[in-house]
C-alpha cells in the first residue's frame, strides 16, 4: 500500500506474484443469516443488504434461510447441467485457441452460476445485456453451441460474419444482447430497453451485467440514474470476481465499500450475494425480476466470486496476482450443487460421471461439426461482399454499384 503524509493513497492487493496469497481477509454471513424481505419494500429499509452476503448452502452444501428456494429435482439438473457444458465448451475453444483455430477466448471457470442461475430464474422473453463472461446465458436457454463455435472462429457459418471479436456472441432469439467491447456500455442499452418495455406495458424486462471494475465507468452511473428517475424493470448485475484484468477491485473503489452500495445513492435496493451459490442466485434474481414485473422499479445486484483462471487467453495471472495458497473460500458453484444434489438424494456421483461423459461428447460433436465449415487458418470463409450486408435496409445506389465492382460484374 502507498500512502504519503498528505494522505494520498494508492491501493494495493493483499498479495502480489512471488508471495503466497490467501483469502484470509474475507469476511462473509453464515448461510440463511439474511433476511429477505417482500419485493416491494421501501429500498430504505433494506439499506443492510448492500453490505451483507446472501448465501443458501451452507459448508455441507445444505440449503437454509429464507431465501432457500424452492427448486424441483428436474429444475436443479437443468442448472447442474447448464454449468457443466459451458465449462466443458470453455475447456475446449482455450484448447483449439491455442491450436491456432481462432484468435481469442475467454473462459467463466468459477463463474457459471452467475449466468446459468440468473437464465433459469429470468423468463425466455426477457432481454440479457452481458458482458464477455456470461456465455452460460446461452448454454442455459439452449441456443446451439454450434452457432456459438462459428461466432468464435468467423468461420462460413458465422451469423455475425466475422464482425465480431470472438465470444462476443449476438442472439435475438435467445434474448442476448448484442455483446460490446466498450465495457458499462450494456447498462445503458438494459435501461433504455426496459424503459421502452414499461412504456408499452409489456411484461418482459431487462438485465444485464458487468465487472466491478466496469462501475467506474461513466455508463454506470447514467445508468443507475435513469433507471432509478424512471423506475426502469431491469436487474442491474455486477460480477465481482475481484480483478478487472490486471487491476483489483480496490483501483475500482472496492477497499471502501462495496460494489451493491453505490446503487444506494440513487434509491434502488441493492443487495450483495455469493455468487458461487446457484441457489443463492436464483433466489436473488427471482426476488428482483418479481419485484421489476410488479412495477417497482431496478435492483442493483452484486454477485461476489473469484475469476479463477487468467482474464482471457491473452492474460497472464501470474505476472499481477499471487497464486493463492487454498482455493477461494466459498467454493466452486458445480461442485457445490453436485454436493448439494447429492445429499438431497435425488443425484449420485455415478450419474454425475455420466452426465459428464455426455456433456464433453456433446460439446466434441458440436466442435467437429463447426470446424467442418472453416477455421481462423483452415476452411471456407465468407465472401468479402458479405461486408455490404446488414447495414441498411434499403442498400444505397453508391453502395450496390461498389459491390456489383468487387464481384466483377
């Protein structure tokens, strides 16, 4: 830590590389110690929440509290196996990135209840603004991890036609948004689309995510401001998984307070919860989507988790943060709910073998199937008049003339 006689402050990690790191520091509720309070309390009186940390499962993955929901068997195999594909489809496209298939990947390890949850308790017609690390919003609602593949290595069948970066996905049919580079810019577009939703008195609402280090943005804060001004329906999601590249939370404000508490300034309820809880997720989702459809207003989400692995294949962890000397404390979110399923007896680990052995089959036939139509090196690409399309509805003269030059006709 830096600090002068004048007071001025520079933050510093608990541990940097050539030093053993630990996650001594962190402080959390017991499991089922927060109250959860009726969707349309006075965002006053729940001022504690910001501060405090949602949990349902407890050490032995029992669920308890208040906001244990209640969740069929059939339900939770659906979140299990959701988390379980999009970790496998992420173990496979860092794999092929580094084959030289594509250019760029980014993986969720650790963070899969974050989107997988949120999907199982938002409706299908809800609208999803993420970021870069909730592909699980996708596993989750189905959409084809083929299109996805394509999307990562611009490859022939690509719906976006190679315009994107890879992971930056786009699905209308799915309720995903349009995934931007510039980072807050999604909280903008979520409010501005809830607030076209209430205005036409439709029932579907928005949501969206970013990191910790993306609410020191300016996008943030308009954000926040309209949708409190306006009582927009939207679930406003940040992902503290503790580094925003290769800057900890505290360069974002995080040794002051936390995240949650700056929804506080602007009158939305905001509440704080593990992230790595699925169950713990979904109720805090739920509570916040009834609480959008019934016509009071935005909540203010923080989800507290770890990003385990490096922030893209580009990053290395090592270089900026300590390798930490045991795992981060609350756990890892497939594990837990296995565990969780399992005590609850309605899973077995000898199912769980099986339904992983499907899983890596799946997402093995999906690959091989994509990469049948191209590759970043190998394989058919799109004809480069594909650049013209998409881009008005009526083409301009000027425009069909330049494209009928490039065809040669």
């Amino acid at each position: 830590m830096l600090k002068n006689s004048r007071g001025f402050h520079v933050p510093e990690p608990q541990a940097r590389p050539g030093s053993e790191g630990d996650f001594a520091y962190i402080a959390y509720d017991a499991a089922g110690a927060v109250d959860r309070p009726p969707v349309d309390v006075d965002p006053k009186e729940i001022r504690d929440l910001a501060y405090r940390l949602i949990r349902v499962l407890d050490d032995e993955q029992r669920p308890t509290g208040p906001w244990r929901p209640d969740l069929a068997p059939d339900a939770l195999k659906a979140g299990l196996r959701a988390m379980m594909v999009t970790r496998a489809y992420d173990a496979r496209m860092v794999r092929v990135q580094r084959q030289g298939k594509t250019s760029f990947y980014m993986k969720c390890t650790g963070e899969e209840g974050v989107a997988v949850a949120a999907a199982m308790a938002l409706e299908r017609g809800d609208m999803c603004f993420p970021t870069y690390r909730q592909q699980g919003l996708l596993v989750a609602r189905n959409w084809p991890l083929f299109e996805m593949m394509n999307q990562v290595y611009s490859n022939s069948r690509d719906r976006l036609k190679g315009r994107q970066m890879p992971v930056f996905y786009s699905s209308r049919e799915a309720g995903f948004f349009s995934i931007s580079g510039n980072l807050g810019t999604q909280y903008s577009q979520a409010v501005g689309w809830a607030m076209g939703a209430a205005a036409d008195e439709a029932r579907q609402i928005a949501a969206a995510w970013i990191g910790e280090g993306a609410t020191a943005e300016g996008d943030f804060h308009y954000a926040l401001t309209f949708a409190s001004v306006y009582q927009a329906p939207v679930i406003l999601n940040i992902v503290n998984n503790q580094w925003a590249i290769s800057s900890f939370s505290g360069i974002a404000g995080g040794e002051r307070t936390t995240f949650a508490a700056r929804g506080l300034a602007y009158g939305i309820p905001a509440l704080r919860v593990d992230g790595n809880d699925y169950l713990a997720v979904y109720a805090v989702t739920a509570w916040a989507a009834a609480r959008a459809r019934q016509g009071h207003g935005p909540t203010v989400i923080e989800l507290f988790t770890y990003r385990a692995e490096g922030h893209s294949t580009s990053d290395d962890p090592s270089k900026y943060r300590a390798a930490p000397a045991c795992g981060w404390p609350l756990g890892d979110p497939i594990e837990r709910l296995k565990v969780h399923m399992i005590e609850a007896g309605i899973w077995s680990e000898e199912q769980q073998a099986s339904l992983q052995k499907e899983v890596n089959e799946e997402v093995r036939a999906a690959g091989k199937e994509s990469e049948g139509f191209g590759t970043l090196k190998e394989g058919d690409r799109l004809s480069p008049s594909t650049m013209f399309d998409d881009v008005y509805k009526n083409m301009p003269t000027h425009l069909v003339r330049q494209r009928a030059m490039m065809l040669g006709n």
